[in-house]
C-alpha cells in the first residue's frame, strides 16, 4: 500500500490526466497521459514501493508519428539490471499506441546508453543535435520491427 508521502510525489509528473498503469516483472509505474503530453514513466520497484526511477516521452512529432523517449532515470541501486530494459520495453509498448517510430537521442560517447537502446532493438539511423546544441546519435524502433522483436522473444522464452 502507497502513503499518502508518495502520492504528491507521483502524481507531480502528471499533468492532471490520470495515469496509466504499467506493470513489469520486477515494478509497477505510473504513466502520464500519452507520448504527445510528454507523459513520464515513474517506476516503483514492487518489493518495497519506492520509487526507484523515471524516464519521459518528449518531441512528438505528427507528421513523422514519432516521439522520443529518453530523460532516464534509476537508483544506482538498479543499474546495470534488467530494469532499464523493462522500463524502456513498457514504454515502447505503451507509446506503439499512438505512433509509428520512436527515437532515443544518446551522446557520441555514452557507450552505455548506446549499448542499451542497442539491446533493446534500437537501430543508429544518424545524428543531431539536441537541445542545448551537443551532437547526438539518434536511435530508432519503429513499431513493426518492435512488433516481430516481440514475437521472437516470446517464441524463445520458456513457458
């Protein structure tokens, strides 16, 4: 059971519109409104209930049906696990609802986020700058290929 701590917390991210709720095997999340909003996956590790990170839709893009997911967060408690993965698979999902592609910018030197956005089915499509003007490689999942990296995933797990 949440207390009534964690409640202004959580619901902060939002922008009045209820939350979705997000269920991996190792969390629970809430996530806010839909990719366009620039809703935010906030992760809460189902063991103790705290909240362990978050990560956010940003820069839709309508013509494109493309949103970016990024701006990740997570207790160094939880790196180098499968929570990343997770958080990033939930939101891929969630956000294959409403577009067609969406896009990860990582820094030319951030091996570790390139190796994760890699991990989880993100192909290097090319870069750009992002906001404050740095240089970043920009990621890509469109909807179709994440769709048949699920079913691969689901043949090979076992039952």
């Amino acid at each position: 059971m949440r207390t009534s701590m964690q409640l202004p917390l959580i619901r902060s991210f939002g922008n009045n519109t209820p939350p979705t709720i997000v269920t991996g095997k190792r969390f629970s999340g809430r996530l806010f409104a839909r990719p366009e909003s620039g809703g935010t996956l906030v992760a809460i590790d189902t063991k103790d209930g705290r909240v362990i990170g978050s990560s956010r839709f940003h820069g839709y893009n309508q013509e494109k049906s493309e949103v970016e997911i990024g701006w990740t967060f997570l207790a160094k408690s939880h790196w180098g696990g499968v929570y990343n993965g997770e958080m990033k698979r939930l939101m891929l999902r969630h956000a294959f609802r409403f577009v067609n592609s969406v896009i990860f910018l990582v820094g030319p030197q951030n091996w570790r986020s390139q190796r994760a956005v890699e991990k989880i089915g993100g192909v290097r499509v090319g870069t750009r700058p992002d906001a404050s003007g740095r240089d970043s490689i920009i990621y890509q999942i469109t909807a179709s290929d994440y769709a048949a990296a699920e079913i691969g995933r689901a043949e090979n797990s076992p039952v």
